[in-house]
C-alpha cells in the first residue's frame, strides 16, 4: 500500500503521535494526542525548547550554512559531513510540537531539502556531485545513511502527527532508495554511524510497506560481521566487531552502541524475533550494572566518544554526551513497551533529570555536548556568536562545530508527553513518569498534579471513566523505599489499583523524596572510598559559588555519620576540610586527618549547575577520615 493510500484511507500501522509505535508487546504508548504536558518541571523545559530554542536552532542553521548546504554549490558546502541531520532533526522537533506559528516555516525548510533530492531518491548535500567523492564511498564515516533515518523519523513524526505531506514523500523515497541500495542484491556494507535501522521499522509501522521491516533487519543481522573497514579505535567503536545477538554488553560510541540497539528491538518485536530481544535486553542490563554513570550518563571515553571497560567510570573524565542521554531513553522506552519492567522507566527517570534536564541553559540557547561530573577549573563562557569545537567549552556554548545535542534536546522535548505513559490489552492505564500532564485515552482521563520531583506527592484525579473495572498501574521507583497509595504502603516497582472508578476519584501517591548517601561499588576505582548525595531521582553536586571564601570543592571530605537535610532548596551535608599542602614529591604516608570544625555544606542538583556562572563542581566527595 503507498503512503497516500495509508494516509487516506486511514489504514495506519501505527499509533498516531508516538515516537516509537510498536504493532505488539506487553505495553502500547499513548501519544501525543493522549497526553499533555501541564504547567511543572517537564512542561517549562518544552516551552522554553518552543519559544526560544527552536528561533536559536535555526539561526544557527542558516548562520553555520548547513541549511544553505540545501542548493549551494559544491564548492560552497559547510559544515561536517553530517550537517544535515541536524536539519532533519529540527523538522522532526518541529512536526512533534504541531505548533502552527512555524508551519509556514517548516514547509519552506522542506521545500529547500526537496529541491536537492536526486530523481532515484537519493539526498546528501556531502557526496555524488561532481567535486565531491562518490555515493557510499565512505561507509565507516560519510553518515549518508544516517542522514537517512534522521530524515525518515522527521517523516515519520510529520505523518504521525499532520498527515501526508512533501515531507512525507521525500522521506519515503530515500527509504525507497536505500533499499534498492543496500537491499539483498545491493551494497553488502552499513552505516558506520547506526540510526536508519529504527528510523525503517518506523516507517514500516507508519506504511505497512514491508520492505523497509525487511531493510532494517538485513542491517541489524549484517551489522558485527566486519562488513566495515577497521579503524585506529578498533571495529567496536561501530558495533562491527561481533554480531548483536553474540555480544554481552553495549561497547563501542556510545550514541552509535544505543541507536542500533534501539533499532534492534524494533526489529525483535515486529518480526517475534525473542531471542534477539532478549540479547539486547542482556546487553542493555550488564551495561546498567557495569558502564552507567550514578546520573544514568553513559561514555566515559572522550577520545571516541565511548564506553569504557566495565566499571571505568572517572567522574573528571565523564564524557556522558547529552545525544548518548537521547539514545538511552530511546532504548529503555523501547524495551519498556516490549517487556513491561519498571527498570526502564527507572533508568528514563534517572537520564532525563540528570543528563536531558542539564543540558539546555534556563534560556534554552546554550547547551551541554558533554556533561561532566568534576569541574575542576572554572570554566569560560563563550560569547553568544560563538561557534566552539566540538565539547570544547567547560560550560555551556550557544552552538558547536558538531552540534547533533540540542538538535537531539528539541526534538526530545517536542515528543516529552509520549514517554509518560502507556495502555494495555486490558484497557489498563500505566504512568511510568510523574509531571503534571492530562490522560485522555478511550473512556478514562485522568489529571496528575505534582510539584515532583521537589515533593514526593503525586496527586491522580479521575475526570471520566468506563462504567467497568479497569487497573490504573504506578510505577514506584526502586529509591523509594518509603512509599504509601492511598496511605497504604507500596513497595519499588509497581503498584496496580484495579476497580470501578467514577470521575472525582483521586488517588494519591506519597515518595519519600528526601536526601540520602549513594556509596560506589567498590570496583569503580574512580570513585572508591567516595559518597555522593541523591534525593529522589536527582543528583546533587557541589559547586564553588556555594562555599566560603578560602575554601574548594577539592578539600571537602563529608561526614557520612550525619544526616544530610533539606534546607531552603537545597540539601545540607556535613563535612571538614582538608587544605592540601604543595611539596616537591606528591606521594608519602597517609594524610593526617582533616582538622577543621565541622562544616555545613550546601548542594544543589546537578541539573542547575553552571546556571550562575563559572564555578568548580564535584558529584562525588571523599569520605572524612576522622
């Protein structure tokens, strides 16, 4: 069936508004159309990415002259190779907000990219014209296909949420082109960079063309069989080093490790495929366990953006980009929706309060690319008009050379509602994620109010309900370990409610959202014999703005015998300090015990630091030795 059969008949695979629309497995996700953000924590963040990020975005598009790429002539190219994902991305942040103000906008954006598209289908402004190398020459770095499914997803969340357009059609014929490309009797080879395996089965879902089903798995099965040439960082660095169904652990780019993941789930569940599920179910678990960061960051290798070795996790050295964030949540809610573990949306929590919520600065034009856990050195702040290499900048920067992360925010913040919540063969409700937002699914609707995550009480209210029994399921979070439902006591996972309900019903589920210690494994030798602070699902830091003259993130050594306490909007913990003493030779016997009076100490989260100019900042504290 074409596209514009689909579209009119209304025959859609998928479920209209959702990044992510799998045809099967334990949950369905409830779409934008399902669920609204209201006014709190999450709803803020769109808003600002809404009415400030997305002006920001395109100024730099046309400013760094990746739009321009779309009709200049060779000879007049900028940018890297991959420039043109980041305007693909910024329409797929755009079709999701649905908002009319930049219609007339986003049509003349895709008037422009359709223009250059070749009559076979075929679309880079990079390689295939004269003066530039060839089609497909370069498949461990060229990115074409990769710039592929950025575009297809742009297609996909314009159809998804307004419909058959220009968009549309020009995303289905690159789909087209690929698979005549790189179908069973094409181009043997991948993408060196993963994203168009989940970007096809997304529009297979979209289509009910199964061509493209049949694309993204010849690419997920041909993906670890060294179709691609090796590199000084090693095959793994693209995931090429053994197949997927072999491997143990994520390794390898970081983003890279977690976009194929992502399209290999896709894969497992549209063709029932459960032992691939299960291998990167596996993967994903071992890499939770051993190479995940205390924020759910992942990458702790800046020289390749990657993984290190199970527990190499240095807090100064923590590379954790903010797109690696975006590729986490895109797996965990996938593996969510097809398994049904609460674990997942544990993670999802952890990384989008953590990683996703400090990037962006509060005015929503600077962002992180890298988010570290150890400032050593104040950082500089670049000027407005500044374009920075690549993590360049120990603070947050207006744009960069490669700026894939606040591309990636946008369009993450544009599709927030969707990860929220879910539905069942039952007709049940799940909320995995706790903002104030409205549910309207079939007969139920339901209005969560919180100040989450400052206060642990989430209120649900039932606006309509069926005049059957049905189960409303909470996620509760494996911290919580002090939680009531209607001041019954639950326990970490899931607390399920299954009854008769009628509007005005409200239930109300209290978190002991309060300060506690979080201690390392032992194996993490970075951070052995240190603590850090967490209160409900968020990290707190120390930063040097916050302390007395004279004093340093560096000489804190925490009491772990006193409570820490929330004060004032922040949390206070007790410690010394331990001034350090320069001599000629750094190593010696054991350092004397700190012999300052006991001292308070303010932190923050970590998703505001840096908000309030240059500063040091430390996750992690040494122990006080008394």
């Amino acid at each position: 069936m074409t596209i514009e059969k689909a579209v009119v008949s209304g025959e859609w695979t998928g479920r209209g508004g959702t990044p992510a629309a799998p045809s099967t497995g334990r949950l369905r996700p409830l779409g934008l159309h399902e669920v609204t953000l209201r006014p709190g924590f999450w709803q803020r963040r769109q808003h600002t990415s809404r009415t400030a990020s997305f002006d920001h975005i395109e100024h730099w598009l046309e400013r760094a002259g990746w739009l321009g790429n779309f009709g200049a002539p060779v000879e007049g190219r900028r940018g890297r190779e991959f420039s043109d994902s980041e305007v693909y991305k910024y329409l797929e942040a755009l079709a999701w907000a649905g908002d009319p103000a930049y219609e007339d906008r986003f049509r003349a954006i895709v008037a422009r990219v359709a223009a250059v598209q070749q009559p076979d289908g075929y679309l880079n402004t990079n390689f295939g014209r004269p003066g530039q190398a060839a089609r497909y020459s370069d498949l461990e770095w060229g990115h074409e296909l990769y710039c592929y499914g950025h575009l297809i997803q742009a297609g996909v969340a314009r159809a998804r949420s307004h419909g058959h357009d220009d968009l549309v059609t020009v995303a289905v014929r690159a789909a087209d082109h690929v698979c005549d490309t790189f179908g069973p009797d094409g181009i043997g080879s991948v993408c060196g960079h993963a994203e168009i395996e989940p970007a096809l089965v997304e529009l297979y879902r979209v289509t009910g063309n199964r061509r493209y089903l049949d694309q993204a798995r010849l690419f997920v099965e041909r993906r670890g069989r060294q179709v691609l040439d090796d590199i000084e960082f090693g095959r793994a660095y693209f995931q090429d080093d053994m197949p997927i169904r072999e491997a143990r652990v994520l390794r390898g780019h970081a983003v890279r490790a977690v976009y194929l993941a992502s399209g290999a789930v896709d894969v497992a569940v549209e063709t029932g495929d459960t032992e691939l599920l299960e291998a990167v179910a596996r993967q994903w678990r071992a890499t939770v366990a051993r190479r995940t960061y205390l924020t759910g960051g992942i990458g702790s290798r800046h020289q390749d953006e990657a993984f290190g070795d199970d527990f190499v996790l240095p807090p100064d050295r923590a590379y954790q980009e903010t797109c690696a964030g975006v590729g986490s949540v895109m797996l965990a809610w996938r593996l969510l929706l097809a398994e049904g573990n609460p674990r997942y949306a544990d993670l999802i929590e952890r990384v989008l309060f953590n990683i996703i919520a400090t990037s962006p600065s509060d005015d929503g034009t600077r962002f992180f690319y890298t988010n570290t856990l150890h400032q050593r050195v104040p950082g500089i702040e670049p000027a407005a008009d500044t374009l920075v290499p690549r993590a360049a900048s120990s603070l947050r920067a207006p744009w960069y050379a490669v700026s894939c992360c606040m591309t990636n925010l946008a369009r993450t913040f544009s599709s927030l509602a969707a990860y929220l919540a879910t539905t069942d063969d039952d007709g049940g409700v799940q909320i995995h994620q706790y903002t104030p937002a409205s549910i309207r699914v079939g007969d139920i609707g339901l209005d969560i109010d919180t100040e989450y995550p400052a206060d642990g009480r989430v209120t649900i209210r039932v606006v309509s309900a069926p005049e059957t029994a049905w189960t409303l399921t909470l996620r509760i979070p494996h911290w919580a370990t002090e939680a009531t439902l209607d001041g019954v006591p639950v326990a970490p996972g899931l607390a399920a409610v299954r009854r008769r309900f009628t509007a005005g019903d409200t239930l109300v589920l209290d978190l002991a959202v309060r300060p506690r210690l979080t201690f390392p494994d032992g194996r993490i030798d970075a951070v052995r014999g240190n603590v850090a602070v967490e209160r409900g699902p968020v990290v707190y830091c120390l930063e040097s703005v916050d302390l007395p003259p004279g004093l340093t993130v560096d000489t804190v050594r925490l009491d772990p015998s006193a409570e820490p306490e929330d004060r004032d909007g922040a949390v206070i913990v007790t410690g010394h300090t331990q001034p350090a003493h320069d001599a000629s030779w750094p190593y010696g016997p054991p350092p004397a015990p700190a012999l300052s009076d006991p001292v308070e100490i303010p932190l923050y989260p970590y998703h505001r630091w840096a908000r309030r100019g240059p500063s040091t900042m430390r996750v992690w504290f040494p122990l006080d030795r008394k």
